[in-house]
C-alpha cells in the first residue's frame, strides 16, 4: 500500500481542476488508513429510518436493516471485489480511490420494495493522517422507491478522504439520495458521485457541504432512460479557509429526459467556492428539458467564487436553460429589513439563511432540516463581517 | 408628542441634486400630504429620511423628537420611531414577515409577548389573508396584498411617525379604503404622524389629510388646507412648474405613467 503517494495527481492545467487546489495535495502527508477500532459513531438526527449502515475509513463498520424490509429483500453486503468497480476511470485521483478503497458496499432494494422511512448511511473517519475511500453502491430497483441518508463527518483530524458513491435508478424506480458533508475543518475530500437513470424513474441528488478544508464533488447523472427525471440540488457555504468545489454533468443519453440543477452557496471570511456544470444532450435525446441554476453570495470581499455553467447540445429539439450568479447581499434587501428596525448584521443573516433555505426547504428528510439550518446559522456567527 | 422636522434637506443621487430645501414639520396625530408631478423629488425625499443606499444627503437637517435622524443608521432611524412604507416593496426569499418582525421588535427594544398574534389581529383590521404571513417577504404578493402588507408591518411596529411612499398605488378601491382606515384609526388612536406621499388625489379622499404640500422641481412650491386638493384636480400642476424654475426646461406631465423612469 506504501506506493500510493507514486500515483501521478491532475494538475490544476487540466481542465477538470482547472481552480481547483490540487495542486496543494501533498499524498506524502498522509498514511492509508488501518482498519477502524470500531468506537461509537454519531448518528445524526433524521427521524425514524428504516436501515443503518455505518463506514468508517471506507470500510463497513455496522449495519441494520428493519426486518421487514430485509424479508422483502433490502440487504446491505460488503465485498472485496474492488477490481469489478465499473464507471468511467478519468484521472489519477480515480486511480487514488480504487488504490485506497478495501471493499465496495453495496446497498440492495429489490424491484417493487417501497421503504418508508430513510435509510441512514454513516461515514466517519477516524485515523488521524489516514488516507481512506469508501464506495458505496445504491442499487434501486424497479419501481421500488428508497430515501438514502448518507451523513459524511469527522472530528477535527487531518485526513485524506477519496469516496465514491454509484447510484443505480431501475426503470420506473424514486429514489431520494442526500449527502451531507460535515467533515472537520483539516479534512481533504475528493468526492464522486454517479448516477444512472433509468426510463421513467425520478432521481433527486441533494448535497449539503459544511465542512472540509478543500472538498471537492464531482457529480454526473447520466439519463439514460427515455422519460427519466433527474433533480441536482445543492447548498454549500464556505467559512475561514475552506474551499468547496463541485463539477456537475447532467448527461441526457435518453430522449424525453429532464434535469434540474439548483446549487446555492455563500463564501465567507477568506473561504473559496467554484461551481463548473456541463448540460450535455446527445444526438438521440430529444424532447429534453434540462436546467442549471447556480448563485453565490459572497459575504467578505476576502471570498471568492467562481461560477461556470455550460451546455454541450447535440440535438435541435431541447429545451435548456442556465443561469449563474455571484454577489453581495442584495442591498435593496437589506434596506427593507433594516427599516423595519433589524439592524444590518441581523438582516444579513436572516437574507442569506433565507437564500439557502430554498435547497434545504426541499429536503427530501425533513427530519433532517433543524439540525442543518443550526449549523448553517452557527457556521454564519462564526463569520467575521 | 412626537414630532418630525426637516429642515433645508438637499439630497441628489450620483451627484445629480433633486431635493434642493426641503422644510416640512409633521406632529403626532397630523396627516400630511406631499403632492407631486413625475421626478419632483416625492420618491427620493421618502428614502433619503429612511437612508436607503444610493441617495446622498448634501445639506439640511431632519430631527425626530430632536435627534439628529441622517446621523444614524436606518435601523435606528426606525428604532427611534420612523417608518417607511415602501412604494415597491422589496422581495426577500426565504425570511418570513414574522421572522422579521421579531427581530425588528427585539432590536428596537419594543419586544412584546406574542408576534404572532399582533400579527394575525392586524392582518384582520385590513383584510389581509392570514396565510400570507407565513410566506417569505412580499414573494408572489400581488401589488394590493405588497400595501396590505406594509400596512399590518406598520400596525404591528407603531412607529411615531409614518413615510407612506404612494400607498395608493397598485390597490383597488376596497384595498384603498381598508388600509387608509387603517392609517386613521393609528393616527386617532395612537397619535401616529402621517407623510402621505402620492401622485393622485384619490388617496387624499379616503385619508383626509390636515396640510397639503406641492412638491416640484425639488422645492414645496405650496403648502396649504384639504382645498389645495381640489385645485390640484382642477389645475394639475401646471401653474406651479411655470412658477418653479425650470432648469432642464422640460416641463414634467401631471397625466404620464407615474411608474415611468423619471430620469428617462
């Protein structure tokens, strides 16, 4: 395992890094992580679940399945057929993950099972200085219909973190999937996370990126049965130094397909944001409907974000929208509210946890929602104005 | 007794002087009408005493209650007893109208026992659709249900004194009568002072005002009795524009779109 740090990393000319901090990784820094102890885990406050699965350092710790559902057939598996990861291998930090990864865990829903309440996924890190990787596998079947939790922390320890998540949406099959990333501040991620759906079936992808010192998540969904709909949502906000990085592709394979991306993101103090997303239609994938939408609030002139939305169309009878913007608080905002008597720093708090409130609104746990919007507003205190 | 008092106020924006000595005092209980052709300066007098962004003040003085109001911030200007319902109320997503009040009441130190409530006993007086005060600030309000709201803000805050910038726009008769009733009864009751900005006569039917005030050109050219709105409806603002100075020589129209772009 020593010749990890050997791996040739992109640089920040490629294209795909292109603003990223790769350039800043120094793998020399960090030991593969050893098998966990197994010490209690945190699980987060989401309401009633119907599963659990706990990884820690990328490999399964615990898991339980209600027992109703596991006579329906909902199971989750571990195995060490790392080799039989399939999906597009892009660059050395693919290579880096299928390096560090020790097993794949697979979460199974059979055709037609309808899981009430959601399933909690655990990922916690443990060894200080440790590089590890999970790979999760989501695998919904026909016209079943699963929410999955999936809450990434860490204490405060420097760490390397390489995980990858597959997301498989049968025909006609919902499924809900969250991530929640609420690392500490000295933890390194370099995510990715794909998805296939499948004809008729509806997909929604929803991030919430707290914590990291550079977190990186690169997200595509990939369209590939006629009629599928696919929603990106995401809220991020960066504190002190920390950097959040997310590269999206909608891919519309399959025709009468849509997407519908809304990323939300505030940058405070020194902290740095970039969002780069891609619409790509293909020849076949008519009758399309796809969207993009990505704002910023920019809450210290110290921060900066980067905002590049792009389509690629193959095929004339689509229909397409992208819109991209980054900005202060709007002033026109904060005058109504300050007139009414709530003083300016107040007011801005209340604007800015007002525009990410429309991701977390929407959040497909609502059990999930109070404990988010706290450390939203706790993150948003922290903030020197 | 609360009393407001402008004194020589010159205000402009990017450097284009608008308000060119504005001298008016408004007292609890008083209702003032500030009357105006396009680009007299009615819309930049209601946010320079507020302090919104973008307005510059050159010269002049406004006190309420003797302190010096454009030496404070406008949260303080509120906290210290001013109001301004806005012509165009400013969406703001995602923060509900009782969040807000909340924090308006808890700031300026007039926190009482239950929002909600004082809320929901306002929404009632004018008429307006209770399940709207959960919504995110004037977000998919109509025009009306945007004045409506201004006015329960303002029942619900009880300022001294109250900047009603055209009110009366965008609100059909029975919406009209709800919120200048409303207006009435603050000003009986609780001796609210009025500075009823407009460009039409009709508001000044319902909400009978004690001192009519022409503005053009910067300057209040009149200033008089109820009768000066019955004038006004008889003249337009013709013979005060030929009495102003008309610098740019471009008389403004008393007939076009009041929400046009005055600096068009």
């Amino acid at each position: 395992m020593s010749s990890f740090t050997d791996l040739s990393l992109p640089t920040s000319e490629d294209e795909h890094w292109r603003y990223s901090r790769i350039a800043d990784l120094d793998l020399a820094t960090y030991e593969p992580a050893p098998t966990p102890e197994g010490g209690a885990v945190d699980v987060p406050p989401v309401g009633p679940r119907s599963a659990l699965v706990v990884i820690v350092d990328g490999r399964l710790v615990a898991s339980e399945v209600d027992a109703a559902l596991e006579a329906k057939g909902v199971t989750v598996t571990s195995g060490g057929d790392v080799a039989g990861i399939r999906g597009t291998r892009f660059d050395g930090v693919d290579a880096l993950h299928d390096h560090l990864v020790p097993e794949v865990v697979t979460i199974d829903i059979p055709r037609g099972v309808v899981v009430p309440h959601p399933i909690v996924v655990v990922q916690s890190l443990e060894a200080e200085g440790g590089a590890s990787a999970a790979h999760l596998v989501v695998r919904v079947g026909e016209d079943a219909d699963v929410t999955v939790y999936d809450h990434h922390a860490s204490e405060d320890l420097a760490a390397l973190v390489v995980p990858q998540t597959e997301l498989d949406v049968a025909d006609a099959a919902r499924f809900r999937y969250v991530n929640v990333q609420a690392y500490g501040p000295r933890v390194w991620q370099l995510a990715r996370q794909s998805s296939r759906v499948g004809k008729d079936a509806t997909f929604s992808t929803t991030m919430v990126a707290l914590g990291g010192d550079y977190a990186r998540m690169a997200v595509e969904s990939t369209m590939v049965g006629k009629g599928g709909s696919g929603a990106m949502r995401a809220v991020y906000f960066g504190e002190a130094h920390q950097m959040h990085d997310f590269r999206t592709l909608q891919d519309h394979v399959a025709p009468n397909t849509s997407s519908d991306l809304l990323f939300k993101g505030a940058v405070a103090d020194h902290s740095r944001a970039v969002y780069t997303g891609l619409i790509h239609i293909g020849k076949q994938a008519s009758g399309v409907n796809a969207q993009q939408t990505n704002r910023n609030v920019k809450l210290s002139e110290h921060a900066w974000a980067e905002s590049v939305p792009n389509l690629e169309i193959e095929n004339n009878d689509v229909r397409c929208s992208h819109a991209s913007a980054v900005g202060p608080v709007d002033e026109d905002q904060r005058f109504y509210l300050e007139s009414r008597g709530v003083p300016p720093e107040i007011a801005d708090q209340l604007i800015v946890l007002g525009f990410l409130d429309e991701v977390l609104e929407g959040l497909p746990v609502p059990d999930a929602v109070p404990a988010l919007r706290h450390e939203l507003v706790a993150k948003l205190a922290r903030t020197e104005s | 007794m609360a009393q407001l008092t402008i004194t020589g106020l010159r205000a402009g924006v990017q450097g284009r002087e608008i308000l060119r000595g504005i001298d008016l005092t408004v007292r609890s209980g008083e209702v003032h009408a500030v009357m105006g052709p396009n680009g007299a300066g009615k819309s930049t007098l209601s946010n320079v005493l507020m302090g919104a962004p973008g307005y510059e003040v050159l010269g002049g003085l406004v006190t309420l209650d003797g302190e010096d109001l454009l030496e404070l911030p406008t949260w303080k200007r509120a906290a210290a007893g001013l109001f301004l319902a806005m012509q165009y109320p400013t969406e703001v997503p995602g923060v509900a109208l009782e969040t807000m009040l909340t924090e308006a009441l808890v700031a300026t130190g007039k926190a009482s026992g239950d929002v909600h409530a004082l809320m929901a006993a306002e929404a009632e007086r004018i008429g307006f659709d209770e399940r709207f005060l959960s919504r995110p600030l004037n977000v998919d309000l109509s025009g009306g249900e945007k004045k409506r709201n201004e006015t329960l803000q303002l029942g619900v805050l009880q300022p001294k004194i109250a900047v009603l910038d055209e009110i009366d726009s965008g609100l059909d008769v029975d919406a009209l009568a709800d919120v200048s009733r409303r207006v009435e009864e603050l000003t009986n009751q609780s001796g609210l002072g009025v500075l009823a900005i407009t460009h039409y006569q009709r508001l000044l039917t319902v909400l009978r005002p004690d001192v009519v005030h022409v503005l053009v050109q910067g300057r209040i050219v009149a200033s008089g009795g109820p009768e000066l709105v019955e004038q006004l409806e008889e003249t337009g603002y013709a013979p005060y524009l030929e009495e102003a100075e008309v610098l740019d020589g471009a008389l403004a129209d008393p007939f076009a779109d009041p929400f046009a772009d005055p600096f068009k």
